[in-house]
C-alpha cells in the first residue's frame, strides 16, 4: 500500500514562496503520476497540476501557471510543488495525490487518483 505525506505547508506574506514536499513510502513512486490539489474553506477540491511518473511532462491549472512548479526525485520517493507569487486566493489545504493511470487530459479529476496524502496547510496573509 502507497502512502503519502506532505510536508512544508505554513504562513507566508502575499508575494512569498513556499515549497510543499510529498514523501510516498510501502511502495516507489517511479510509476506514478503525482496530482496536486488543494481545497479552501467552502470550496471544492481543485486540481492545481500533475507531473508524469518521470517528471519528463505537466499539466497545470491556469490559477497557477507560471507561479507553481512541480518537480521528483523518485531516487528519494519524493514529489515537490514550489509555488512563487503566493496570493491570498492560494489559501487552502494542499494535497497530493498518487495514480499509475491519472496522468492525461483528465488529471484535474479528484476521482483518478487512488492515493492521498493528508494535506498540509497553506496560509497567504495580504
């Protein structure tokens, strides 16, 4: 069984950075497509980007393009989400997500992904 934890969330003034670090362990993240998503108070979960098993490909939501990278290591298990620019509408708690078969048109779809981990927050003070 994969599990995921996330780590790296906190408080950070409009304009900062923050970097967000997904550690899977029971299984390797080598096959897997690692979804982003996050969710803010009254809000639907939304899907902020995926990256490919290699890391050789992403898809990213317009809300983030340009500000939010997504990076691995599978050497070390490892997924990263490094979001520049942060805005207050970033507020949420961000999750990642585990699949051996989201990755494609259809990543933003919560449904997809098998595993999760339990989310971390971040907070963007104005």
């Amino acid at each position: 069984q994969l599990q995921l934890v996330e780590s790296g969330g906190g408080l950070v003034q409009s304009g900062g950075s923050l970097r967000i670090s997904c550690v899977g362990s029971g299984r390797t993240l080598d096959y897997y497509a690692i979804g982003w998503f996050r969710q803010a108070p009254g809000k639907e979960r939304e899907g902020v980007g995926c990256i490919s098993s290699s890391g050789g490909a992403t898809y990213y939501s317009d809300s983030v393009k340009g500000r939010f990278t997504m990076s691995r290591d599978n050497a070390n298990n490892t997924a990263y989400l490094q979001m520049n620019n942060l805005q207050p509408d970033d507020t949420a708690v961000y999750y990642c997500a585990a699949d051996l078969l989201a990755f494609g048109m259809s990543w933003y779809q919560s449904r997809r992904y098998d595993y999760w981990g339990q989310g971390t927050q971040v907070t963007v003070s104005s």
